[in-house]
C-alpha cells in the first residue's frame, strides 16, 4: 500500500500536534475539544483513550472524525488500528511496547500514516529503518500524562534530528515555559498535551505555540 503524497506533504508541513486524551477529557467533551484544537490551527490531532472500552473508543473517533473537516488537522488513533478504516482516521500511533509498524499499516486495511513512538536514539534510529512516517521522541521531561516514564532530556532532541530523516515530534512536559529550551535544542515539531487541554482558552493556547515555531522543511 503506497502512501498518498498529500498525507507526506500535510505530514512534512505540520509543527503542532495535540492529543485529546481521555485522562483529562471526559467523553462528553471530546468533541468540544475537537473543535477549539481545529480552531487553534493544530496540524494532528490523535484520540488517545487508554482504559475505555473498545465501543466507546469507536464512538468518540466518530465524534472526532465529524468534528474534523476534510481540510483541518490529520486525525490519528493511538493503537487500534483495526478501527482506522471504519472511522475515517488518516493514521495510527503505536507505542514500543505495541504493533510494529508493518503489523500496525497493515491491520488498517488502508495506506495511511503510521508514528511510533521512541525513546533513545537507538529507538528513534530503529523506527525509522522499520519504516515509521513520523516518531514521537521523549517524554523530554517529567509529565503527568505518563508518570512512568523516565525523562530523556532535551540533548536526545539535536542527536535525533541528525541522525533520522522522518518528521520528529518532540512529546513530554512541553509547554509555553519549557518550549524556549526545546526550540534551542533543535526542535521543529512539537506535541502538546496537559498544558495544552488545561488552558483556559485552547484555541490562544495552540496560537501562542505556532508562532514561535518555525515553518517546518518539507522532507
């Protein structure tokens, strides 16, 4: 299954990426948040819900798929590629310990996008060879999305991008504070979830990110 050029372009363009997790969002404001991140001009947004039940994962990746036009940000799932194609969705994040990406496009039934995230170099390095479209690198500090998580460090951002080609999505403890010290370090891309979906007014929020990043290089 071949990629559509679009998805690489959108993909080699994008510079902000939010997550609407279900550990700050409840369900019933899913598709309110949806639509205050489209209007704040993110480029992804993914549906990351890791303790409900497979019928209400499927119910709020329609809501978000509605509540995202045709036009807005690439919507993703975290896991549950088998829902991708029902849903509409445009790819799939998967985590170390889940899917490789091969299994993971291919349990989509359908070419999209798959992330993966990493950790290490050598991580970041291996999805790459395994032939991930984009990865995560982090957490780059402590954050309470995932406590367990031993904070990499913002040097891991500069080794990253030298050594790997696809887009790197810096993820952890990234916020308006933190981001002057991961812009230094080499980033172009950011995801942005607690700080993000705790403001008091997201669309601003999402705003005030973007114009401090740089257009992002298209590759």
């Amino acid at each position: 299954m071949s990629l559509p050029d679009s998805y690489r372009t959108r993909l080699a363009r994008a510079r902000l990426y939010a997550i609407v997790d279900t550990g700050y969002v409840q369900p019933d404001r899913v598709a309110w948040v949806t639509g205050q991140l489209v209007a704040g001009g993110v480029d992804l947004i993914q549906l990351r819900a890791k303790k409900l039940p497979l019928a209400e994962i499927a119910r709020l990746g329609d809501v978000m798929r509605t509540a995202i036009p045709s036009d807005g940000p690439l919507f993703i799932l975290n896991d549950h590629p088998d829902m991708v194609s029902t849903l509409g969705a445009d790819g799939i994040h998967v985590g170390q310990d889940d899917l490789s990406v091969d299994e993971a496009r291919a349990r989509a039934g359908r070419a999209v996008l798959v992330g993966k995230s990493t950790h290490s170099l050598d991580q970041a390095i291996a999805a790459e060879k395994e032939g991930a479209d984009y990865i995560g690198v982090g957490p780059i500090y402590a954050t309470p999305t995932k406590p367990d998580y031993v904070p990499v460090g913002p040097a891991l951002i500069g080794q990253v991008r030298a050594a790997v080609r696809v887009p790197q999505f810096c993820i952890g403890g990234i916020n308006e504070r933190t981001l002057p010290e991961v812009l230094a370090a080499g980033a172009l891309r950011i995801v942005v979830v607690s700080a993000l979906l705790q403001s008091a007014d997201l669309p601003a929020y999402c705003r005030r990110l973007r114009e401090r990043l740089a257009p992002a290089p298209n590759f």
